[in-house]
C-alpha cells in the first residue's frame, strides 16, 4: 500500500526530532511493506514568517488530503508579540479543527529502564501500558454560554457550559472500543453521573455503544474521581480509558507522570471516519519546542519516533513495523542510551542524532 505523510516540524527542537522521524520513513520503505511518500511544509513561528500565518492555505490543502499528519512542535519567544490569532499554536488549533480531530489518544507507556524515573515505585509502573482517549473537540472549553458577567459591588459571576450530544459520545465510544479490542480488551468509561447530566448521558451512551456494537470487550463504568485515585494506587489495572474533554485533559497529564519523561511522550489525535473508512489524524509528540535546548542536538527524539509508530499502527495498519519501533526504543533504553532529559548513573549519553541512529540499528 502506499500513503502520503505529511511532514510539519514546526518550530525549536521540532525540526530536530522530526529529522529522526525521516530516517524512519526511508527505513520503513526499504521495508517493502509500505510505500511512504512524503511533504514537508511550515507550521507555526516559522510559517507566521514566512506567510504571516501560523500554517499557509496551502499546507492546510495538504494536511486534508495526506493519509496523515505528523507534527514536531511550535512556538517559542521569538513570537511572543504576534496578534492573537496568528500566533504559533494558531496552526495547530486550525488543524484540530478542520481536520475535526476529535480523539485525543495519549498513550502512558512505562518502559522498564525508566521505571525508576516514575513518580511512582519501581513495582506499580514496570511494564505500565495505558491508552487515555479524550474527547477533544466537545464538553465545558467549547459549550455556550462561556461568559464572565460584572455583577456590581466587586462581584462577578463566570460561567462555564459542559454540553455533549449523542453523537459525540458514540464516536469517542467507537475510537475506544475499537483501540480495546487490538490491546487488553478493557475500557474503563470515566465520567460523573452522580452529578453531571453530561455523565449520565455519557453513561447511558457508551452502554449502549458497547451492548450492541462491541460486547466482546470488557467495559467498567468508573467516577472520574476514583478513577484520578486509582491511577496512582494501582495503575496497571487499566487498559483503555475513555473520557471526557476535561477529566481528560486532567487525567492524561496525571498518568503521563508515571512515565518519567516529557520526552518519552507520544500522541495521537483521529478525526472522523470517510467514506472509505479511513480517518484523518495528526500525530505529534505531548512536549513543546523547548527553546532553552534548541539549536544544540540534544533533544530526544522518542516521543516523536513513538508518535510516527503510532501513524504506523494507526492510519497505516503497519503494526508489526509499530511494533519494531517500539521494541527498538526499549532495546537502546535497555542498552543504556539517555539523552540528558532521561538521563541516570552510569548511563552513556548521547545527542539526538545518536539516539536516532541506535533507534535505527537496534
Ligand atoms: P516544552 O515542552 O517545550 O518544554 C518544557 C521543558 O521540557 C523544557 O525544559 C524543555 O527543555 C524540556 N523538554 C521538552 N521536550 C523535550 C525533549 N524532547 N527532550 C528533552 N527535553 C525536553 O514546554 P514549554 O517550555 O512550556 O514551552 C515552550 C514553547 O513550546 C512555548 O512556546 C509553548 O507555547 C510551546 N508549546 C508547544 C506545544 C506544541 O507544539 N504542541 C505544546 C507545549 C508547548
Ligand atoms: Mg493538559
């Protein structure tokens, strides 16, 4: 099969990890499995000056007809006086908008060369293998009215509108399942019915979702909260985890800690399906463009190479190349290759090019 990816680093370090990612694409075309071809084009500070946008007409036409996106990172100092609507996260905002990203998956993968590095003990974390999906496109940072009203005598009233409709549950509900059934076949549907209608219909939606199209997947209803309790007690009991936009946000940023690094990160955001049943998506890592270390060749590259096994796995249907990847970069962490984010005693440190090339040859 054959698929166009395209390429947008963006801006500080993005350019450097997404060079490694390159690498990985001439590697998986000398594969013969897939045939890869890609584009490059600007997203972010760098794109502002070069059109005075934050991502051009042009990429954005490219963005919508690739089999998929991957993105490095934007932003940095340099921008930080551009108008509001044209400033470097401007570029990304418009693609998770018209390319209707509405799933957000962020994978907390424990390798066990890092497992020291976690937040928690060695022994809840070793081997920990989570996938969050959050809604991205719905819930209380969209829903009308969003309003701050002067109220007289000091006092102000702010309000906030969590809205979901039907709809939008299922196809949240769908991405989860169907990521369940390829993984450990549980879904935990984390919401607040006790005291949110939201949560109720999220409840009684996903329920049903799960009834007719996927009962041969196991699924637990878990309160947003115990479930913030139970990622820390116990984190390997999970699998899947679905929920909202908000407790997602909370909840992806709280697993990613067990994890140890920013730089280990990947993530992956699927839009809906088309005719053909293929999804649009954009892949990038969680971490930002870092300007205190751009320029010097020392970011590490991994959450972006995991993001790109992700786009292999996902929009491409390459598990098995997804899976080398990630069995490569628990090769060279077992083998004791840090960049200095990750790095630990007795360890060899090494650059980003370095940690692409022991990616590559492991
Ligand atoms: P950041 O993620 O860029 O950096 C936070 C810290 O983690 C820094 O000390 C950085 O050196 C380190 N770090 C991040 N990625 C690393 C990697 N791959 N390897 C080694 N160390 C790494 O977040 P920060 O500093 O808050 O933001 C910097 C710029 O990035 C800002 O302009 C911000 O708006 C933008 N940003 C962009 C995002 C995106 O493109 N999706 C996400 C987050 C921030
Ligand atoms: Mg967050």
């Amino acid at each position: 099969a054959s698929f166009e990816l395209l390429l947008l680093p963006g801006d500080g370090i993005g350019p450097e990890v997404m060079a490694q990612v390159e690498r990985l694409v001439q590697w998986v075309n000398e594969t013969g499995e897939a045939e890869l071809e890609t584009t490059s084009d600007l997203v972010g500070g760098c794109a502002y000056d070069e059109h005075g946008e934050a991502i051009s007409e042009e990429a954005m036409k490219q963005a919508v007809s690739a089999d998929a996106v991957m993105l490095g990172a934007v932003g940095g100092p340099k921008w930080d006086d551009v108008p509001y609507d044209k400033r470097p996260e401007a570029g990304l905002l418009r693609l998770r908008k018209d390319l209707e990203l509405f799933a957000n998956l962020r994978p907390a993968i424990c390798y066990p060369a890092l497992a020291d590095a976690s937040s928690l003990k060695r022994e809840l974390v070793d081997g920990l293998d989570i996938m969050i999906v959050r809604e991205l496109t719905g819930g209380v940072y969209f829903g009308e009215p969003k309003e701050i009203t002067d109220l007289g005598d000091g006092q102000k009233r702010a309000v906030d509108t969590q809205v979901y409709e039907t709809y939008e549950i299922e196809r949240i509900a769908r991405v989860a399942f169907e990521l369940a059934q390829k993984r450990g076949n549980l879904v935990h549907s984390a919401e607040k019915r006790n005291v949110m209608k939201t949560g109720v219909l999220w409840n009684e939606v996903v329920t049903r979702v799960h009834k007719d199209e996927f009962s041969d997947v196991q699924l637990q209803h878990i309160l947003a909260d115990n479930c913030a309790m139970q990622l820390i007690r116990y984190p390997k009991q999970f699998d899947v985890i679905v929920t909202d936009n908000l407790f997602g946000d909370v909840l992806s940023d709280e697993a990613s800690m067990a994890t140890g690094s920013l730089g280990m990160l990947p993530s992956a955001s699927l839009g809906a399906e088309d005719e053909n049943g293929r999804r649009k998506a954009l892949y990038e890592p969680v971490h930002g463009s870092a300007p205190d270390i751009a320029g010097r060749d020392i970011a590490n590259p991994i959450a972006t190479i995991a993001s790109f096994a992700m786009c292999l796995r996902y929009s491409f249907d390459l598990g098995g190349l997804a899976d080398r990847i990630e069995g490569a970069i628990a090769k060279v962490l077992d083998q004791g290759y840090r960049t200095a984010d990750i790095m630990q005693d007795g360890k060899h440190e090494v650059g980003t090019t370095q940690m692409g090339d022991a990616i590559l040859s492991a």
